[in-house]
C-alpha cells in the first residue's frame, strides 16, 4: 500500500485540517476530564461528562445525516468546526472567570455535543468526494493514521499544558486555536459536494440509514461489535481517577494515558496501510476485539505505570482493526447518496461506545470502585465477542473488506 491517496489536494487539505480539528478535541478531551474530577472528586461526575454529550448526538442523529446528504457536506463541516472552536472558548471563559459550577461545563458540553451530532456525518461522507473510488481503501487507511496521530498528539499536549499552568484555561484556549486553523484550511479545499439526495424530505429519506444498516447484517454486525466492545471494556473515562488515585500520574501522566491507546492505534493504521488485511478479516477483527479485552483487564490490575501504558497501547492496536474493518465496509458498500445518514446511525453507535460509555464507567466505578469496573468491562467485552461470533456468522465469513461475503 502506498502514499497514493495524497497525490489529491483535496486529500492533503482534508487532512490537514481534520488533524488540528482532531487534536483540538483531543486536548479538550483530557483538560475536561481533569477540571471536573478535580472540582468534585466523584466517578459519577466524569460519567455525565459523557452523558450529556452523547444524549444530543442521539436525538439528532437523523437530522444530523439528512443534513450531510441535502447540504453541500464541505460547508456543513466548515460551520461544525467554527461551532466546536465556540464550545472551546466558552469553556475558557468559564475557567477564566474560576466559575466552579459543574452545571455550567455539562451545559457547554451538551451544546459541543450538538455540534458533533453534525460534525460526524458530514466530515466522514466528504471524505468519499476526494479521492477516486479505487483510491478509498487507501484513503481510509491514512484517514485512519492521521486521525490516531493526532490523537496521540492532542492528549499529551493537554497534559503537558494542564501540569504546567495547573489550570484548564489554557489548554481551552489552544484547542480553540487549532480548530479555528482547521476552519481555515478546509476552507481552501475546492471540491463541492452540493446536494446528494435529492427526493423531497420525508420520514422515508430521514430513516433511510437506519433501513440500510438493519438489512445489512455484515455492517450490522460490525458497528454494534464495536459499540457494546467498547462500551464496555473503554475505560478512558476512568483514567483521570487511575492517574491521580491509583497510578499517582498526575496530569501530564494521564496526558500519556489518553495517548497511548491512540499510539497504539497509529501503529496498527500504519501497518495495515502498507501491509493491508488480504484475507480473513472477518475472523482477524473477532480475535482482534478479543485481545482488547484482555488488554482492558491487564490495565485494571496495574498499578505500574509503564504497564499500563502498554496495556493502554495494545487496546488501542487491537481495537484499530475493528475500526478499519468497519469504516472500510460502511463507506465501499454504502451509496454516494445515503453516506449522510448511514454515516449518522453509526456515529450514534460510536457516540453510545464512547460518550455513554463514560458514563457507563463513571456509573459502575461508583457501585464498586473503578478497579472494578474496568475489572469487569473487560472480562464482559470478551463475553460479546463469543456472542457475536456466534450470532454474526456472516461477519465472521467476511474474507476482504472490500467485498464482504453473501448474508
């Protein structure tokens, strides 16, 4: 596999931009976490940091993807990205105030999460308009690293920021930086998209996405394997208790924390990028999400750092095949028109395995501790997988990506 995809300009600026964009949420990320642990010192707090995310992607996750497919995808993730770098500099204003009301920070949030109901559909459909189909699978695979870069990027530099300046403001303040650079490139790019579909609006078109997935079992069986592997073997909300109270990190080590799975994801993009997945992809991605779980129950054991680090890392690895298995399949086997709103239902999957997932971890570590929890997310992630192979026998045939077996 080859640097094909970026002979594209389109391509280059595309990246570029949702680098910044990535690494600024990425940093706000960590800074959040931090700040409101550190305000109330209780699990559940960091739970509802999820939940009132996700909660606005759930319930506008329709509108979201008919959105994306009615609208020209390029302006629409321009005005998303200028909506995010807003969100950021109301969370600055709040720290730089010292305005300690948690209520206030879950009000900012569930705005970020509006925005990122519509964020979501229209950056990952506009990828397909710049570059040729023959050259997607490639394009995927370097979206893929270039999203886990910086992803590594964004949550060690939030660290570093937070431990030195021992406050949030400033880190608020570069992510708002960055998103407004990624607001300036993309708006570079030359590709419009205009109007996909074009049938007048309906409850038809608005639940086409939803029909398309249900019917499609190899799909079906990807995103939700992702969805309840994460959901309950993520504990990235728990690491801000795990740096402080059990590891004794502090911010800049949960800053490596929040980076090493995304290094480790960043490593497996590169290697499938040049050595992609040939045969048997299906079978590879199950053993894959397996390993996370183990990896998930070797990081609630530690109490060493540096092995938690690698935990950390090889979760990220592992889970980046079932990341670059489902994208893979979404994106080749959906029509150019419906990429909107299949795009938005599984984001709504990927929104419950992330966002309510914290809120999962937030809620068990509060029951019994979040040794335990994690403990627990683990063991139950190895679980599904057994189900799903058994219940997805269709996934568990697929052999390329690119042409997934008969259901």
């Amino acid at each position: 596999m080859s640097h094909e995809a970026f002979r594209y300009r389109d391509y280059r600026r595309y990246q570029a931009s949702r680098f910044l964009n990535t690494i600024a949420i990425q940093m706000q990320s960590v800074a959040v976490g931090w700040h409101v642990y550190d305000l109330t010192h209780r699990p559940l707090d960091l739970g509802y940091v999820g939940l009132v995310q996700f909660l606005p992607m759930l319930s506008l996750s329709l509108l979201a993807g008919h959105t994306a497919d009615r609208f020209d995808r390029r302006r629409v993730f321009r005005i998303c990205i200028l909506g995010l770098a807003t969100c950021s500099l109301l969370l600055c204003a709040a720290s730089y105030f010292g305005l300690r009301s948690v209520a206030a920070i879950y009000a900012i949030l569930a705005l970020y999460g509006t925005v990122r109901a519509f964020y979501g559909p229209s950056g990952s459909s506009l990828l397909t308009h710049v570059v040729p189909t023959e050259v997607f699978p490639n394009a995927v695979a370097w979206s893929s690293t270039v999203w886990q870069m910086a992803a590594i990027s964004g949550p060690a530099i939030g660290g570093a920021i937070y431990g030195v300046t021992g406050r949030p403001v400033a880190v608020y303040a570069t992510s708002c930086a960055f998103a407004l650079a990624s607001f300036a490139l993309l708006g570079t790019m030359e590709v419009r998209t205009g109007r996909m579909e074009t049938r007048a609006a309906s409850a038809e078109t608005l639940l086409a996405g939803v029909r398309y997935i249900f019917r499609h079992k190899v799909i079906l069986g990807s995103i939700s394997l992702d969805l309840f592997a994460v959901l309950l073997g993520g504990a990235v909300a728990l690491l801000p208790i795990f740096a402080r109270d059990i590891l004794h990190a502090g911010p800049r080590g949960l800053g490596l924390l929040r980076s090493a799975p995304a290094f480790g994801a960043a490593t497996m993009a590169l290697l499938v990028a040049y050595r992609p997945l040939r045969r048997r992809a299906g079978a590879v991605m199950l053993a894959c999400v397996f390993a996370f779980g183990v990896a998930t129950v070797v990081f609630a054991l530690s109490r060493v750092f540096a092995l938690s680090l690698v935990a950390l890392y090889v979760a990220g690895a592992t889970d980046m095949v079932s990341v670059l298995v489902r994208s893979t399949l979404l994106q080749v086997t959906t029509p150019s028109e419906m990429r909107g709103r299949v795009s938005a239902v599984n984001q709504v999957f990927i929104g419950a395995s992330n966002e309510l997932g914290e809120f999962e971890s937030g809620t068990t570590a509060e029951l019994f501790g979040p040794v335990r929890a994690a403990l627990l997310g683990g063991v139950a992630t190895c679980a599904v997988v057994a189900i799903w192979a058994w219940r997805f026998p269709a996934l568990r045939r697929v052999d390329r990506i690119d042409r997934p077996a008969e259901e």
